[in-house]
C-alpha cells in the first residue's frame, strides 16, 4: 500500500476526521478569545485607575461624613482637574483626561438605594422609648424597596430642597435609562440600576458650560413666568413720567357738536375698514426676521379740531414699551373730517428665541393697548389692541448626543447662535448669550418667592442638565458668574474661577449632605464613571461604592472593569471579525451534528458521556454568544460621541463583557478535556481514563462520605470562629477556608488565640480524618483501579514505546555498520587494479566481488564475466577508466533510487502502523476479543526486514557518493600524470544484501 493510500484511508477514517475537525476548532476558540481579552495593559489600567480613585488606608472612611469629604476632595480634584503642574488652565480636551490617558465619556452618576423601616422584631417592652416606638432597618432587596421621596412633599424639609428635588425622588430603571439585566454586587446585597440618582456635569470649559446652560433658558423663563401666575405677582411699576406743567382749567363743557371725535379705520392695500372706535389685531411671528406693517387712519369726526397724543400710561402695562411694538408718530393733529394716514410695525421680539418649537407661543407682554386720546378731551379717544404669537416652525426631532456633539457649532436648536471658538480664542462674531433676558422675567414681587419656584417640564427636550435646580440656573446664569463668559477663551482665570462645573457638582453634594441624602434608610450610595484609554481602545468603569447594612456598618469599596467592546475597528477588527463568524459557523455545525446523531441512534446516544459533554459545550458556547450580544444590543440603545453631557450606562455592557470571559474560561477545561476522547485510543494513553472510569463508582460513594465529613467540619469550624474571624463568617467561607487548609494555608494562632478549647481540638480532628483517612483512601481508591488497569494490558502494549526506541537504536548501530562496509567496497575498488596497469581484468574483478556477491544483483548482472561484457564496451576484455566511469554512474543512479524507495516505505509503513495501532481498541475493551492483529504484526515484521534505518540523513547518503566520486577523480588524475593508456577505475564492489537493500 502506497503513502497515497495510506492518507486516503486515515482520511476515510470517520474517527481521524472528527479528531482533526475538533483540533481545528479548539484552535479557532482558543484565538477568538484570546483576541477578546485585553492584553496585559489591563492589569496596568486597573491598578492606575484604582490608586487614582481609592481612598488611602489612613484616611478610610468611617462615617457619611468621610464619605462625603473624599466627595468633595478627592473626587473633586480628580473629576474636574483644571490647572496643569505648571499652574496654568487646560483647555476642554486636557481637562477630561482624569486618570493618566483615561478620557471620561459621559457625565458621572451618584445613586443610593434605600429599604423600608420596620417593626423591631424584639420584645415589646424594647420596641418604646418614651412612647414612640423605634423602628429597625431592613436589609435591601425587591420586597423591601423604598419608593417614595426621601422627604415626604409638604413637609418643612421637602421645602427646604427647594427645586432641588429630583435627587430626593426614587426613579425607576426606565427613568434613568438603565437595564433591568444587570445588578451591582457587593459584600452585603445585589442592587438593581434604579434608585435615588444624581447625574454630574462633566468637566466642561467655561464657554462650554455656558452654551449648556443657555439651552436651558427658554425653560427657565417658562418656569419663572409659571411662578409668577402661581404667586399672583405683579409686574413691577414704571417710574412715573415727569409731568409738565398741569394743563389751565378745561373750558366750560361743549356739546358734540363743538368737539373732537377720534376713530380708526384699518386699511388694507386700497381698501378703508369701517370707521370704528377701537380694532383688535393679532399678529403671528414665524422667523426672527418677520415683520408686519398695520396701517390705518385716525379719523377726527368732530366739530373742532383734535390735538391727539398716544397715552403713555397704556404702553406701560409691562413696565416698558415691547421691543417687538415700533410705533411711527406718538402726536399730532387732526382737523374736524380729516383723518391722518398712520403705520405701526410689528417685529419679532427678544422672547422669540424662548418660545417652544412647533407650537404656539404667546408674548408675555400681549395684548397691548394703544390709546389715542385728545389732549383737551380725555373722553375723545380711539384704541387699538395688538396681541402676539409666536409659531416657530416644528424643529426636527432632537438629535442624539452624537449628532450634536459633531454639530457642536451649529444653530443651537432655535436659541442662539453657538459660538465659534478655535484655539482657545474668540473669533470674529462672537456675541454674548442674553442672560440679561432670563434677570428680567424676575419682578421685585418675586424674589421673596423664588425658593419655592419649580422647573416645568421641558417639552422641547433641549436642555440637558434635569439635575440642575432652577435656583442653581439663576444663579450661575447671573451677569457676575457665567454670563460673561460665552466668547472668553477656554483658559481664561476669571471664568474658570467663577464659571465652573467644578463648583455646581460641590454645590450639588453639599446640598445632598445638608438635606440628609443618606439616612437610616439607605443601604447603598454608589457613583458610576466611564473612561476610553484610546491608545488601547479599552474602556474602563469606575465604581466607588459605600454599603450600609440594615446593622450599621460603612463598608467602602472601589472597583474597576476594564474590557474591549469596540473591537471591529480597522483592518485588525476586521479579521477578529471573519473569525467570530467562522467559530459560531463551527458552533451551529456541531449542533446540527450531534442532532442527527440523535436521530440516527435513538436512546443508545444517551448512553454515551462524551455526548453529555458535547451537549454541556455547546450550551456554554451559546451563552457566550449571548453575553455577546446582549453586549451589542445595549451598545446600540445608546448614541454617544466622545464626551456625553448626561450619563451613559456603560458597566452592564462592561459586566457582559467579562462574563464573556468568565463562561469562556470554564469552556477551556471543557473543550481540552474533550481531547481524551480521541487521545484514549493511543497505548498507554488510555490507562489514565480507563482508571477513572474502572473507579468512578467507588469514587462516587467516597466523595458522599468525603461530603458528609467535610460539612460536618465546616459547620463546627463556622459556629465556633465565625463570629471572630472573616475566613469563617459563613458556612461558604468556613468550607474554603477548610479546602485552603488541605493546601497548607491556615492560621492556627488565629484560631487559637479566639476560641482555645475548640481550635486544638477540631484542627487536629479535621488534619487526622481528612488528611490520614479521607485522602489515604482516595489515593488507594485511584491505585487498586490503575493496577487493574495495567494488569489487563498486553505485552504488546506495555512494550510498544520502548520497542520503539530499540528499533531506533538498532537502525542507527545498522547505519553505521553499513557506512563501514561502503567504505570497505571504496578501499576495495581503489585497489582492485593489482598489476598497477589501469585496467581490470576478469580474474581482478572476480577477486574483487568475491566478498560482495549481491552488487552484481544491482548492477542487474548474474557474474563476474557478465558484468565485464556488459560493461566492456571496446570489447578489448579488460575495463578501462571510461567504462569503470560508467559503472560509477550506474552504481550512484540506483543508490539514488534506493534512498527514494526506502524513504517513501518507511514513511508509508510507519505512519501506517503507527495509526493501526492508534486505532486499536485497548485490551478488556468492547470489540478487542474479535481483532485479528496477524496482519499487523506481518506487517511491521516487513518493515523490519525491509527498513534497515529509521534515521537518515542527506549528508550520509551524499557520503558514499562523495567517497565514490573521489575514487574515480584519484584513477583519472592517476592516468593523465603517467600519461598512458587510459585504463578502467577499480572494480566497484557493494555491500551484501538482497535486492531493494540499502548499499
């Protein structure tokens, strides 16, 4: 059987392909996830981010108080740097890099989750103090889950906030746009994405911090002209006009006749309204740029004429004459029957850029009157009454956070013009917001009232600080704080001092603090950020984390997740890619395989344990493929770019992701160990599995006793040191600690120095059960098993490696016997030519051969005198040096030949043998009785006789080559110094052998 052959029938073997299939596949899961795992800059990241974010030992916290100090210290600093070691300030880039190269990416969030109070389950007489019963915490979970404001409303606290409510209000996971399959950890409970929240302003610019608050200002006037109908205040009064000098005293009253008459007719184009004492007129604004012309006549239709005025008085019913009224002529006169021709103009005012997209608005300062009366007849008067909408078109939906961030120049969403900044200075038309319009929508009536003023709803969805109050927003709109700051550069000291987030996020906390934020009530207060390292494309989620359980502890954590969730980003992502597709092919391919062996053997397929094991891959490689895109679907509910003035909810994609890992990590040890199931056909390979299984009974009920003895231990270690020491607090922690034990790693001073009677006596109880019984008995259990197992091999089988290794040698030691004897035909051939006459006769050349019988056979001749006449090609009966020189050739053509013969059978026969005995059933096992092995040991006894060395190499075999071709070069160069005759070289001889052996 040829190599040829011998491939396609291991090819054709159902059990070789399979294992060669599964190699491939193991391969390709093993380079998906090692790609799915940051490098080792991970462990850097955390460590850095996480001596960055802990507090130092000395200075953990013990008390809220603490806490909220490393808020507003540490945290501070860290969150919101803004000067660099030189003492100058960054500009917006530098100052969201908070953590080495980590760039925050969304606004912070500080949650805290509460549970409800109780009845003290302790007796009654313990439950009064002085007839109020004192209520007990209870620890938290979806039963005891508070709800309700941290203040009830309309108590003299819930005041006290304010408009800064909405942290004291729980709001669910849909109000913080969270997800539901994701909670945090910690030592003492699991708690959920809702809860009481308060999202942070990232570390913006000054400049920056303004245009966020001016998206804001259309809402916070709503919200102060809503306060002002709330509390009924009035406008505040105009000065009075100074007043000329009273009039002289009227003359004495006249009749109809002899007085004026004032009207006013609309006129339109060329056509005159009716004559009428008063018109009533409203006019709608559409574009900033809209301006209506009213145009009408007042007509005088008395007996005298009229000297008419605009009183004053009407225009002053706000406090000033609208800036969106233009009124042309406010004097003049009119003769009786006459009329004047009169224009006043209608604009669009300061209030159109707060007015609401898609709706109409009206003009917080319409209707208004204009009164035209006679100076010397108060009752001669005609009005007109102008009221103003606004009706700025419906804007497009809003944009997400990326699409306005990219745009961050653009038209502001209908508010203002957003400035141009380039390099940190101002560019040219660059104009300061009008906050000046926000200060004037407080009347003096207000100001007592402000403290109780609510932010309406913001239908508009532009403003995008909810956690602002709007106390906070009149405050830092003020002309002294943020209102100077829009076209000054990024760097600049006075805005930077007085405009910053820095300051709004510690007024923030300190109102938390002073408002009693955390109380008896709450048991988790837990601040979330997220951070890009860009020279890794790894993300990083921060989370410090205060737990306060229902009996009174503070305990403080920091954790850090750092993971890869932008991984097909360029070329390299690309690859990653193509090779997740092609592994979950591979999954699916497999699933489809073990189904239609279902289908094709029934019940018998439940028999078998390796399919249980194939059935347990899959389901972890599913859930992989799961967490996967679970990871991706959250991903996509979020529209992000670079910096994110509201909070994005990275940690569940960054707890998918590690759990990614985590499942792919138990699937390791499940996929190699699978690769028994091939490697048990292999001799001596499959005595380990064959003990295992031989003992797998026994090592079952042995583990049941190892059980019940190990758990009796773990709760007597558990009752008596768990209350002192932290190994043993609970029965979990007992029995690891006791699995820790076996492995040398205890503590005995420890538990000697808390209970001194029971530590002697159960330590050394649990060393002489567990370590002189339990494990003696194990390792017995595993060797009784394995001598069985070795008693049932062959001779064949316990021998086979070692036959092995003395086929080697002895091919080796055959090697270089025969490396002897080529060089022993060398020396016989240089020295055949006995009479010195460079010719060989037939009585030198049987001389020569007499030894070497078989090299007539490869040279394909029966004797002495054949060879001579086919080689004799003068026919002179002797060989001379070009017939020898033939010879040469012939001889190093089929050594050639034979080298390639014996290289392609021996490649041949050991692969082939190797693989039949792979393939062969171990001794004892199902189908060993009925194998007839005669044909295989023929088979190899064949390739003894044939193959006579195992090792080769081309420098041994261009060995004899070389020593041949150096003994025709030594005749050639012997003939031309004597110049004779040229004679034939020595008679070649060769070594013994059959035909086909190596020379």
């Amino acid at each position: 059987m040829g190599m040829e052959d011998n491939m396609k029938a291991a090819f054709g073997n159902r059990e070789f392909r399979a294992f060669l299939t599964y190699v491939v596949f193991v391969v390709l899961f093993s380079v998906v996830t090692f790609i799915s795992k940051p490098s080792s800059v991970q462990y850097e990241i955390n460590t850095m981010h996480k001596d960055n974010f802990s507090p130092d030992e000395d200075s953990a916290s013990s008390s809220m108080e603490d806490v909220y100090s490393l808020l507003l210290g540490d945290y501070a600093d860290n969150l919101f740097p803004s000067q660099n070691a030189d003492g100058n300030y960054m500009s917006q880039i530098d100052r969201l890099f908070i953590s080495g190269r980590g760039r925050i990416l969304s606004a912070p969030r500080l949650r805290q989750v509460r549970s409800k109070l109780t009845s003290c389950d302790v007796p009654t007489y313990l439950k009064e103090v002085y007839n109020q019963e004192v209520f007990c915490a209870q620890d938290y979970s979806s039963g005891t889950k508070e709800t309700i404001p941290v203040h009830i409303p309309g108590s003299n606290a819930y005041k006290a906030l304010e408009n800064f409510t909405l942290p004291f209000e729980y709001q669910t996971i849909d109000d913080l746009n969270t997800t539901k399959l994701y909670k945090v950890a910690g030592i003492y409970g699991r708690y959920p994405q809702d809860g009481y929240a308060l999202d942070i302003l990232p570390n913006l610019a000054p400049n920056y911090f303004v245009q966020e608050l001016e998206r804001c200002s259309s809402v916070v006037i709503q919200s102060l002209r809503q306060c002002v109908k709330d509390f009924n205040v009035p406008a505040d009064a105009v000065p009075a006009p100074v007043m000329n000098p009273p009039p002289p005293p009227p003359p004495p009253p006249m009749t109809s006749v002899d007085s004026p008459v004032l009207l006013v007719a609309e006129v339109d184009g060329t056509t005159v309204g009716d004559n009428t004492f008063s018109i009533s007129k409203t006019f709608e604004i559409t574009d900033s740029t809209d301006t209506h012309a009213f145009n009408f006549r007042l007509i005088n239709n008395g007996a005298v004429s009229s000297n008419w005025e605009i009183d004053q008085a009407s225009l002053a019913k706000f406090g000033t004459v609208p800036d969106w009224l233009q009124i042309g002529t406010s004097s003049g006169t009119i003769t009786p029957n006459d009329f004047g021709q009169q224009q006043i103009n209608i604009v669009s005012g300061q209030f159109f850029s707060s007015a609401a997209d898609g709706q109409a608005t009206e003009d917080p300062r319409s209707p208004i009157e204009v009164i035209f009366r006679d100076k010397s007849f108060p009752n001669a008067k005609a009005t007109l009454t102008f009221s103003l909408i606004y009706n700025k078109p419906a804007a497009t939906p809003a944009p997400s956070s990326r699409r306005l961030l990219s745009n961050k120049f653009g038209d502001g969403h209908g508010t203002y013009i957003l400035r141009r900044l380039q390099n940190a200075e101002v560019s040219e038309g660059c104009v300061d917001i009008p906050f000046a319009d926000v200060e004037a929508e407080i009347p003096s009536g207000l100001q007592p009232h402000l403290p109780q003023c609510k932010m309406v709803a913001d239908t508009t969805n532009q403003c995008r600080l909810p956690y602002v109050s709007l106390q906070m927003m009149l405050k830092y709109m003020a002309n002294d704080r943020c209102g100077q700051c829009a076209c000054k550069s990024q760097i600049d000291s006075s805005c930077n001092q007085k405009c910053s987030p820095k300051e709004l996020y510690s007024e923030q906390v300190s109102e938390l603090q002073k408002h009693d934020w955390i109380d008896d009530k709450s048991r988790a207060m837990i601040m979330d950020f997220s951070m890009l390292n860009s020279e890794s494309n790894l993300v990083s989620n921060v989370r410090y984390m205060v737990e306060l359980p229902s009996f009174g502890l503070l305990h403080e954590t920091v954790q850090i997740d750092t993971y890869k969730i932008f991984m097909y980003h360029g070329t390299f992502g690309m690859i990653i890619l193509v090779l997740q597709m092609a592994f979950v092919a591979f999954i699916v391919w497999y699933t489809l395989i073990e189904i239609l062996e279902i289908k094709a053997e029934g019940w018998a397929y439940f028999k078998e344990p390796w399919n249980y094991l194939d059935w347990l891959n899959l389901i972890i490689l599913y859930c992989v493929i799961g967490l996967k895109l679970s990871t991706y679907l959250i991903l996509s509910r979020f529209d992000f770019e670079a910096l994110n003035i509201n909070y994005i909810d990275f940690p569940p994609i960054g707890w998918f992701a590690v759990s990614e890992l985590n499942v792919s990590a138990i699937n390791f040890f499940l996929l190699y160990f699978k690769i028994f199931k091939f490697l048990g056909e292999v001799p001596r390979m499959n005595s380990i599995i064959h003990t295992v299984t031989r003992c797998v009974t026994d090592i079952f009920f042995f583990m049941v006793m190892a059980c019940i003895v190990i758990f009796g231990f773990t709760a007597a270690f558990y009752v008596c040191f768990g209350m002192q020491l932290p190994e043993f607090k609970t029965l979990g922690d007992s029995f690891g600690a006791l699995m820790r034990l076996l492995l040398g790693d205890f503590d005995y001073q420890a538990m000697a120095d808390t209970n001194s009677i029971m530590a002697p006596l159960l330590f050394y109880l649990f060393v002489t059960f567990v370590f002189m019984i339990l494990l003696n008995m194990f390792l017995a259990i595993i060797t009784d098993a394995y001598a069985e197992v070795k008693e049932e091999e062959s001779e064949e089988d316990i021998n086979f490696y070692s036959n092995l290794a003395k086929q080697a040698t002895s091919q080796i030691s055959k090697l270089f016997g025969q490396k002897n004897k080529v060089s022993q035909l060398v020396s016989e051939l240089k020295t055949s030519d006995k009479n010195q006459d460079d010719l060989v006769d037939i009585d030198e050349l049987k001389e020569a051969l007499k030894d070497y019988p078989k090299a007539l056979l490869l040279l394909e001749t029966e004797g002495p005198m054949e060879l001579l006449a086919k080689y004799d090609i003068n026919s002179d009966g002797v060989l001379d040096k070009q017939e020898m020189t033939t010879i040469l050739k012939q001889l190093a053509k089929k050594e050639a030949e034979i080298n390639a013969e014996i290289e392609k059978k021996e490649e041949e026969e050991l692969g082939w043998s190797a693989r039949a005995k792979a393939m062969t059933p171990p001794p004892g096992s199902v189908g060993a009785v009925n194998v007839d092995l005669t044909k295989v040991e023929k088979r190899i006894d064949l390739v003894d006789q044939q193959v006579k060395e195992l090792s080769r190499s081309m420098t041994k075999k261009l060995s004899l080559m070389v020593d041949l071709l150096m003994s025709l070069s030594d005749q050639v160069s012997t003939t031309q110094q004597q110049g004779g005759t040229p004679q034939p070289p020595p008679p070649f001889q060769l070594t013994q052998g059959g035909p086909g052996r190596r020379l």
